[in-house]
C-alpha cells in the first residue's frame, strides 16, 4: 500500500468536503482516463462528485486520497495512482480569484 500522508490539512480537506449540502445538485465529474476507477473507489464511502467542489494540488490530492485509503478506500496502488491524476488533472489547485481593480479617486 502506498505510504500514508495523514497531515492535518488533508483531513480538513477529505472530511470537510464529503459532506454535500441539501438542495445543491452535485457536479458532474468528467469523462476522462481515471474517471471509472474513481467513481468506483470513492462512491464506497460518498459521492464521488465531491472531488468537483475541491480545487486542490497534485500533492494535497494525493494526500486526501491516502487518506481515504487509510479510512478503507479499496483500490490497488496502481489504481489510487490513477485516482489521483484524474483528480489532479481534472480538478487542479484554482488561481487566488481576481482581484477587483481598486476604484480611482474622484478628479477635480
């Protein structure tokens, strides 16, 4: 099994996110090599889809999926490596949002 990175932040991250609020429609994970190892591995505990509301590094993706195979995920190393591509690749760590410009000052 691959070595297991339990940091604080990548609990934060795989616990926060698997719970969906009620009334939202979970995001469609895309098509893709990965996707089908993923659904599968992840809907043993939630809904995959909940990988799509996280933006998050290849390494942080990494973390959050040994994470989850330590909790009992069921995938080969070979298939948590694809897990985690397809994640990292599909849903990469967002740019800070722009910043709205700063307005100008009054002229006169």
């Amino acid at each position: 099994m691959r070595s297991l990175f339990l940091l604080g932040a990548a609990g934060a991250i795989g616990i926060g996110a698997a719970t969906a609020t009620l009334g939202q429609t979970a995001p469609v994970l895309p098509a893709g090599p990965g996707h089908d190892v993923t659904v599968r591995v992840c809907s043993g505990c939630h809904a995959p889809e909940v990988a799509a509301r996280q933006r998050l590094s290849k390494q942080a993706w990494a973390e959050t999926v040994d994470l989850m195979a330590s909790r009992g995920a069921q995938a080969t190393d070979a298939e948590l490596a694809q897990i985690v591509d397809y994640l990292s690749t599909n849903f990469p760590a967002s740019a800070a949002p722009a910043q709205p410009p700063a307005p100008s000052a009054p002229h006169g």
